[in-house]
C-alpha cells in the first residue's frame, strides 16, 4: 500500500502537470491583438447608446465585395482613447461611426457557442 507521502506527491504532481498543460493551452487568449481598419457599421440601441457591436474591414485583408466588414461584438461601457490621446471611459466612443478609422483592442473569445470569435475591449480613435 502506498505511503500518505507517496499520494500526495503523486498528486502535487498530477495538478502541477495539469496546470502546465492548461497555461499552454490558454495563455495566448488573455492578450488583445491590436488591429487597425475602418468602421463600415454600428449596431446600437439607438445613436447616443452603447455600442453592441460594429462592421469593421480589418486592414490587410482581402474582401469580396468592396463596402464588405466583419462583425465584431463590442464590451458595453468599452475604454476608450480619442485622436489626441486622452483616455475615455462611461461613454461611447466618438470615432464608432460608418468610415471612422480606429485601432482596436481585440479578444481571442473563441470557445463552444453560436458568438463571434472575437470581441473589442478598447478602441482608439485615429481620426
């Protein structure tokens, strides 16, 4: 019969190479990916509210159709940062607008669901 330390070791063992296991597979999804491109769409409950989430044509990539975006869920009450540099939070981004260029702060959600796979979580107005 094994030894209380011989189970416990085994065990410290089994959860350390778990949580290794689990870091590896998970770390690459805490961090936004920073992308650019243009705002095609806002949908939002009505022009001064939060902003659900937008059309956007990420720039480097190639779109069959010329007006063509992407949908992208928004964070309601996202933070936000205008063309000067000054930090926002409480309220919509001004630069949420049809034909707005803007930096984006973007979430890996990817997971088992119907949901976008990605999510913004901080815009940057650059115009």
């Amino acid at each position: 019969m094994p030894s209380v330390r011989t189970l416990l070791a085994g065990l410290a063992l089994g959860a350390a190479a778990g949580a290794a296991a689990t870091y590896a597979l998970t770390a690459h999804r805490g961090t936004p990916t920073i992308v650019r491109g243009e705002v095609r769409g806002v949908s939002a409950d009505s022009p001064t509210a939060d902003v659900h989430a937008i059309a956007f044509r990420f720039d480097g990539r190639t779109y069959a159709t010329p007006g063509e975006g992407e949908s992208v869920p928004v964070v309601t009450d996202v933070p936000w940062t205008d063309a000067a540099g000054a930090h926002h939070e409480g309220d919509r981004p001004a630069c949420l607008a049809t034909g707005q260029r803007v930096e984006l702060a973007v979430l890996d959600v990817r997971g088992q669901g119907a949901w976008a796979p990605n999510l913004v979580v901080w815009v940057h107005c650059l115009t």
